[in-house]
C-alpha cells in the first residue's frame, strides 16, 4: 500500500479534505479500516479538517477517538515520528 503513506499523512489528508486528490470512495474505505493505516489516517484527516465535517466526526465516534484538535495534531505528529523510527 504504497499510497497509504501519502493519504494518511496530514498533508494528504488536508488534500483529500480540499478535494485536491483523486482517492476513490473504496481507497478512503480500504484506508480507514486498514489494520495499520486507519487510525493514522482518521487522525491526520481530523487534525486537518477546520471545521470537521460531520462525516468524520461520525467515523471517529465510532472508532471511539475523542481526542481534541491539539491532542490529534499531537498524535499525529508522534505517528510519524514512529514511522520514521525516531521514537522507540
């Protein structure tokens, strides 16, 4: 899935928000359910949106994500650190 790590970035997510990219309804699915992926993805799309479209806001309820804006910028930032190998 060598496209997750785009669209699960911040910056993807900000584009795929903007409708600046072309993920289809399936690769949004397949992303947000996505053993690895989908938390990263659900976080980077809330850090991202201003404000968080409904539709999201429903997604992350039912993955049980409360966190506020800061706290999801916060983890998402963390999240890449630990991809990148920089936290143990």
């Amino acid at each position: 899935m060598a496209w997750a790590g785009g669209l699960g970035s911040a910056r993807g997510a900000e584009l795929l928000l903007a409708g600046k990219t072309a993920a289809s309804a399936e690769t949004i699915l397949t992303l947000i359910f996505h053993p690895v992926h989908g938390r990263r993805f659900l976080v980077a799309v809330m850090a991202a949106a201003d404000p968080v479209p409904p539709y999201w806001r429903e997604l992350l309820k039912q993955f049980e994500l409360s966190e506020t804006r800061a706290q999801l910028r916060a983890l998402n930032k963390r999240l890449v650190r630990l991809e990148e190998g920089e936290e143990a």
